[in-house]
C-alpha cells in the first residue's frame, strides 16, 4: 500500500550564517584581553526540517540551545555539533557547551512514527521513453506525485488485523507476503486500514466509503473480504477525488498506479535514474529477490533480500502483485 501526499513535499535548507572571527584587545596599556568569540553556523542541506541556535556567535564554554522545527510528517531524530576540527561537540537536552572554535550544527529528521515502515518518495515529471519500458515510451509524458511508499509488501499479520483470506488462507506466518487475495480484498484492506488510523479512505462504492456497509461484503470474526469471483458493483468502485490529472485527493492507504509502482522499482525519486539494474536494486537477481531456483519453491519472510536504490524491498520476485 502507498499513502498519497496530497500536496508536494517542501525541501527546507538551513540557512549557513557565516559570522567572521571577532577578536580585538584592550588598547590601553596592561589591559587584559578580551575572550574569543567563535562562530555558530547552521548546515545547509538540512532535509525535511529546519535547526536554530540560540546564538549566532558565543565565547568558549558558552551553553547553547538547538531548536529543531520538523516538516509534517517528520520529526527530530538528533543534533549533531560538529567542531573545526571534525571533533563532534556533546549535545544533551538540545545544548551544548561552545568549545573554543568555531562549530556547525545540523539535525536529522525522520518520519513520524505514522509513517515508519513506509519510504518517502519524491515524484517527477518524466517524458519520453525509458529502456524496456511499456508505460514510460516515446511520446508519453506521466507525471508521478510525491508518495509515502510501504518499504514491503503487506504482510500477512497486517493483513489479518482487518480483513480474512476469502478464498483459501496462505501457509507460513505473520512475517510472510500476503497471498490468496484478489483486487477487491485489497482495496477492502486500504480502506479498514485508513479508517482505523484516522485518514480519509480512498475508495468508495457509489459514495460509500466504508466497506462494512458494501453490497456482498463478507464478514466473519470483525473481518472482512470482498467477493470471489467478478462482481458488477465492486466494479463500479472509484477513488475519492479522482480525475485526469489527481490520483485522489485523500490521503488514505491505496494501491499504486502500474506507472508508480514501475517508477518506485526503477529507483526513481525525483526522476528515474539514468543507471538502470536488471532487476530492481541490482544486476544479480539473487541480492535482491527470491525466485525459482534459490526459494525451494515457497514464499519467504519480507525484507530478507536487499532494499533497492529507494529502500524498498522485494520489488522483483517473491509473490506476485
């Protein structure tokens, strides 16, 4: 599942304030001198937030307050202090001691737990063909919109939290790709899972959101399933917001479109790279993904192969999608 960015992302970059050194003495005759002063700089490429010092110059053994302000969706993992000579600094409680020299400070940022377990992509505009591509080729030009992509395939513990296996339960465990679904279980699993964490539901049934109140829902122990075979009304399903150049405009869990999941699997993330692998993370098919000749046949646990480019796992092999 993916979670949609109803608006683009903002990439904040902490301003460097580049003071110069400032040290004089006293002039008069057996005057002391005057203490050091060493500059504060803030880094720039700070991602997904922005870091704040409470001064932007201070004298050795000076404390110093951080104040971090975070993105939506992210928060403040740590400080870093970092001293002229690549020394870190101890930060502790959002302070510091100034040193006797000049320092940066940085912070890194991370994605609310909401969104662990979930890799923030940045979208593109991408025109023209890309290699052994049917959806980007000459003459098209698709535009992807920034997205918060599950970093694996949804579980079968995940799964099992709102909906039941409709036609016969997949072997193995909780840690296992879900299997034995088909479309409509899906898009029923999006939307449980977008009500009960609070977000507006992305599919709807006429105008019907809720897939407890869906025409042949099946439902057994406060789980739900859609139908087994094809169904004239679940085909009728729409997304909420939907229109020629809006995915949707609810930012509930859903399924990617066949352009994004290509984009993801391709590595792209603001653009497809250039450098493109066999297979999605690499050249060597048994890195990052089970198949055939190295599974015994029979699904594995998820993220027990390599990420991709975008820390994604299990884009290639492993079950179908």
């Amino acid at each position: 599942c993916m979670k949609f960015l109803g608006k683009p992302a903002v990439l904040l970059l902490g301003l460097a304030f580049i003071l110069t050194f400032a040290s004089c003495e006293n002039a008069a005759s057996g005057g002391t001198d005057t203490p050091a002063t060493y500059t504060i700089t803030v880094a720039s490429g700070i991602e997904h937030g922005t870091v704040t010092a409470s001064a932007t110059s201070a004298t050795a053994g000076t404390e110093i307050t951080l104040t971090a302000m975070a993105e939506t969706g992210y928060e403040r993992d740590s400080y870093t202090v970092t001293a002229e000579d690549e020394s870190t600094v101890s930060v502790a409680g959002g302070k510091f001691t100034m040193p006797a020299g000049n320092v940066t400070v940085s912070a890194k940022f991370v994605a609310l737990s909401v969104y662990k377990g979930f890799v923030r992509v940045t979208g593109a505009t991408v025109s023209g063909a890309v290699a052994d591509s049917k959806v980007f080729i000459e003459g098209r030009t698709v535009t992807i919109g920034d997205l918060w992509v599950c970093d694996h395939e949804v579980t079968q513990g995940e799964y099992q939290t709102y909906c039941n296996f409709g036609i016969s339960p997949p072997d193995y465990g909780q840690k296992y790709p879900a299997y034995c679904v088909n479309w409509y279980d899906a898009i029923v699993y999006c939307n449980l899972r977008s009500m009960e964490e609070g977000l507006e539901p992305v599919y709807k049934i006429e105008d019907e959101t809720d897939p407890s109140n869906w025409k042949d829902i099946a439902s057994r122990y406060e789980r739900y399933c859609g139908p087994s075979s094809s169904n004239e009304t679940w085909n009728g399903v729409t997304m909420v917001g939907n229109s020629e150049s809006t995915v949707t405009t609810a930012n509930g869990y859903r399924l990617p479109t066949e352009a994004e999941w290509e984009y993801v699997a391709r590595g792209g993330n603001g653009g497809i790279p250039e450098t493109q692998y066999t297979y999605s993370g690499s050249d060597t098919i048994d890195d990052v993904a089970w198949y055939n000749s190295n599974s015994a046949s029979k699904a594995h646990e998820v993220k027990t192969k390599k990420a991709n480019s975008v820390g994604i796992y299990d884009m290639s092999g492993s079950v179908c999608e």
